[in-house]
C-alpha cells in the first residue's frame, strides 16, 4: 500500500454519506485508505452489528476507530461512529456542515465534579432537515488525552429521534 493513500482522517462527506451505505462499500473504502478490519459483533439484543475498523497514526502513535451499526430491522437504523485524534479535522467538521446547510440544534456539556480534570465532554448535535441528516461532534477529554467523536444517523431512525428527543 502506498503511504499517500493511508488516511486516518475522512472528511465529513465521508462520514455523512457512509451511514448510508452497505457496510461492504465502507469495508472497501476504508480498506483503500490503509484501514484494518479490527471486530465484527453480533448484538441480539439491540438487534445491531457492529463492524469495526482501526488505523494507527504513524506520527503520534494514536489509533482511530470507525463503527458501523447495521440493522437487522431496516437500513434506514443504521449509523456510524467515528473516533479519532486530530482537531484541526474536529473544528473543520463544524464549519463544512455549516456550509451544507445544517444547523445546531443543541450544545451539551458534562464534567464529573469531583475530578474535573480527569473528564468532561461537549456535545453539538447539527441537523439537515433537507438530507434528513443528524450528525454528533463529540470532544471527550479523559484523563489528560483528548479524543473526537463524530457520529451520522438517518434522522428519521429511531435512533436520531431518541437522540433529539433526549435534548428537549
């Protein structure tokens, strides 16, 4: 594999769109990019699988994680999540999904009280009601290290709704 073509970060059309497609096209993509397949989980009981992929930055030694749910009810449920290190990519996310149309619809923000330097996070949830698209940049900052989560779902999936309906 050419190291031009590994990439630890996706853009956030990447993102947006993977959420959408068959878990195998994401399979493709991320294997092109230099991705490993790291787990497949079966979960009954929330009627989901789990497919997961890895890929190590070379340069700092942090790994990223890409997540896609795939429902066994109906494709419209599915999602992703994907957790990496870099927050230049973080802070463009805010500002392209702006510029696609969405708006935040809410901020969130956590700290445990009693060890406020060990943990916070802050959550923004943006939504395109046009492209019925609910997207979740999360910065969680756990014991000195910083990680970013951004998550894409249908939002017309149980899943978004519960999510929206949880912000009210």
């Amino acid at each position: 594999m050419f190291p031009s073509l590994r990439s630890q970060t996706l853009t956030v059309n990447e993102v947006i769109s993977w959420a959408r497609v068959d878990a195998e096209v994401v399979n493709e993509n991320l294997l092109k990019k230099g991705w490993e397949q790291f787990g497949y989980e079966i979960n009954k009981d929330s009627g989901f699988v789990r497919r997961t992929w890895m890929i190590k930055n070379n340069y700092n030694d942090l790994k990223s994680y890409f997540q896609y749910y795939q429902s066994d009810a109906d494709t419209i449920e599915n999602y992703i999540i994907y957790q990496f290190s870099d927050r230049d990519a973080f802070n463009s996310y805010k500002t392209d999904l702006k510029k696609m149309g969405y708006k935040l619809q809410k901020e969130k923000k956590k700290k445990k009280k009693k060890e406020k330097n060990k943990y916070k996070d802050k959550e923004e949830l943006f939504l395109a009601d046009k492209s019925s698209s609910l997207i979740s940049l999360k910065e969680v900052f756990l014991l000195g290290f910083n990680t970013f989560l951004v998550s894409s779902y249908n939002s017309r999936s149980h899943v978004a709704k519960n999510i929206l309906e949880d912000d009210k």
